[in-house]
C-alpha cells in the first residue's frame, strides 16, 4: 500500500507530507532534502528577506520546493511576492493574516496556494480566496499560530467543510505530527497530507544549531508554552491574537505574564537576549519547538524521518489481512 493521493498527484511527490515553511530554518537545504527524500520542501520566506529569497531559490538542488510567507509581514514589502513568483515555486504559502490581497496575483501566475488556518472562520475565508491547499493548525504546533484550537478537532471539522462546500481544496494537518502514527493519524482524521515542522527542526539539514536541537531532545510536551515575550524583544509585530510556542525557560518563567512590565525594561533584556544568543544560553535566548517535541528522541536525516514517517503509517493504514478459511 502506499500513501499516494490527489495531494501527492497534484505536486507531483511521493509521499503527502510538506515542510513547514519555517523562516529562517527551512532554507534551501532543508528544503531541498525534503523534496529529495518524496515530500514537498519549502523554503521559509518568514518575515521577508528579498537576498536571502534570492540566494536559497538559487541554492536548491531539487524540484518541486514552494516558498512560504507571514502574511501580515508580506503587507510591509509586498513587492517580494512578484520576486518570489519570478522563482516560479512549486507553491505559495500563506499564513496569518487575511490571504486575499495577493491571493488573485498568485493564482493568476498559475502557482498553487496553500492557505495555513488556525479557525473555522479562517478556512471559510481561504475556501472563498481560492485556495487550492487548507493547512490546519492545531495550537500544539511549534511556532505561531492562533493557539485556540488542537489538531484532533481541527482538522476533522475542516475536512468535513471542504466535503460539503469545496471538495476539490485538499488538506494538511498542522502540528504534532512528528511520525508515523501521527501521520496515520492526520490522514484519518480527513487530511490529505500533514505540515510537518518540529520533526524536520530536529534534523541535521535544517538551519538550527545543535546545542539547540541538543537542548530540545531532552523536553517533554509539556516544557513548552505559547508566549509573546520574544516577539517583543525581537521586535516583532504580531497582531495580538497570535502567540508563539516555543520552550519554556528561566527566561519566560520571569517575563510571561509580565509583558507590560517587560516593555519597561526592553533595552536591557534585549541585550541579554542577544548575548544569550551568540553564547548559545538557552535559558535565556528562544528555541522554537511544538508539543511534539516530547516525541522527539534523535537528530535524524530527514530521508529517515520520512521512510520512518511513511513506513509506519502505511503499516497503521494497510487493510488487515483477509483472515484465513478454517473449516
Ligand atoms: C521553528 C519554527 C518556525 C516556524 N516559522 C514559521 C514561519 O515563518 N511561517 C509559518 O507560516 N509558519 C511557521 N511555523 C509553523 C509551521 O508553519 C507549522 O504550522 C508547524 O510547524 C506545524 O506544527 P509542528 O511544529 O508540530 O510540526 C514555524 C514552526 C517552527 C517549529
């Protein structure tokens, strides 16, 4: 049996599963291996870096790779979108913030839109865009999101929308999906693919150092939380409703919850962040993880993780075998 559908038919891939666009982390190699070993890769083009777009469209040594975006950041250059059209991905993908202002231009180019939703009403908006992909996301995820809803929920109610009023947008589950039982899980619950970003972090491909990745091994799910400290210390605008999870540290443990008090302090604990993060000090500096992290036991090649992936989840899925006639 093998997990071949109309999402892997349309991107022309082997296996439905798709790297999560993560800014900096997802550059061309992680992309690109991605892509190598039957998934989709995407390149992260996060808050909007027109020489580092430029320099990983040129450094990617597979095909097909799509390109990702915060939206409500795109707002402030939109003029990288034409950049990135002129790469030609394999997609685009959208998330946070309303996707109709460069949903058209995208679509006219003929480039597939994925459209990543933390809500019901966020779907129904993406459906009436014209997104060609819905990528659900659960607040387990790592990262931002909306924080409000869990995969499980999530994505069964999303499906179920597309089945009744857009049964030609495909869906990924986002957040949690770190192996092969959780991808059972996700195209079981009605997806077509998963969005899979924590478990490609932990890979020697992606961008991140391995004192941080180190660092994370030892976490459970439950050493991470949603916050909005280190948007404020990086400067990060995010409108409000969004929060970001990452892993809980000394850090947070003193300034969660004390945002007010923090924007007071803000010149010297950005000082402390940075040199926190030169000097690799996790209790300080951020790393940026989902729940599933807890599951998470080694750095693995990304091709491992997904023939792992892929492996167990066709077992998990196969039809049992026809019981044997005893007369
Ligand atoms: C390190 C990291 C960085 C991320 N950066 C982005 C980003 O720049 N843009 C984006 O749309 N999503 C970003 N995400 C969220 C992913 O799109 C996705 O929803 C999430 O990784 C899925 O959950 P998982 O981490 O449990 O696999 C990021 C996630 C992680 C872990």
């Amino acid at each position: 049996m093998s997990l071949r559908n109309r999402l892997t038919d349309t991107f022309g891939i082997t296996h439905p599963i798709v790297a999560a666009p993560m800014d900096y982390v997802s550059d061309a190699r992680l992309a690109s291996a991605v892509t190598q070993a039957g998934g989709l890769g995407l390149v992260g083009g996060g808050y909007g870096d027109e020489a580092w777009l430029a320099h990983q469209f040129a450094a990617l040594t597979a095909a097909p790779v799509g390109c990702g975006f915060i939206t409500w950041s795109l707002g402030h250059q939109p003029h990288l979108l034409d950049h990135v059209i002129s790469h030609r991905p394999a997609a685009i993908f959208l998330s946070f913030g309303d996707p109709a202002p460069y949903a058209r231009t995208i679509r006219e180019a003929g480039i597939p839109l994925i459209c990543q939703v933390h809500d019901i009403t966020q779907a129904r908006r993406a459906i009436e865009v014209g997104a060609d992909v819905i990528a659900a996301q659960g607040g387990e995820a790592g990262g931002h999101g909306g924080g409000l809803r869990s995969t499980f929920t999530l994505v069964p109610e999303i499906a179920d929308l597309l089945h009744a009023t857009a049964p030609d947008v495909m869906l990924l589950a986002a957040g949690g999906i770190t192996d092969g039982r959780t991808l059972a899980a996700a195209l079981a619950l009605g997806a077509d693919g998963a969005l899979v970003g924590t478990r490609f972090w932990a890979s020697p491909e992606a961008a991140v150092s391995r004192a941080a990745q180190n660092h994370a091994l030892a976490a459970s799910g439950d050493d991470t939380i949603r916050q909005q400290v280190y948007d404020l210390i990086r400067e990060k605008s995010w409108p409000p409703h969004y929060t970001g999870r990452v892993l809980n540290n000394d850090f947070l443990r003193r300034w969660h919850g004390h945002e007010i008090h923090l924007t007071h302090h803000l010149p010297h604990t950005r000082a402390q962040f940075n040199t926190a993060l030169a000097a690799e000090d996790y209790q300080v500096a951020n790393i940026i993880v989902g729940e599933g992290i807890g599951r998470i036991t080694s750095i693995a090649p990304v091709a491992t993780i997904i023939t792992e992936m892929v492996t167990r989840a066709t077992q998990i899925l196969a039809p049992p075998e026809p019981r044997q006639y005893r007369p």
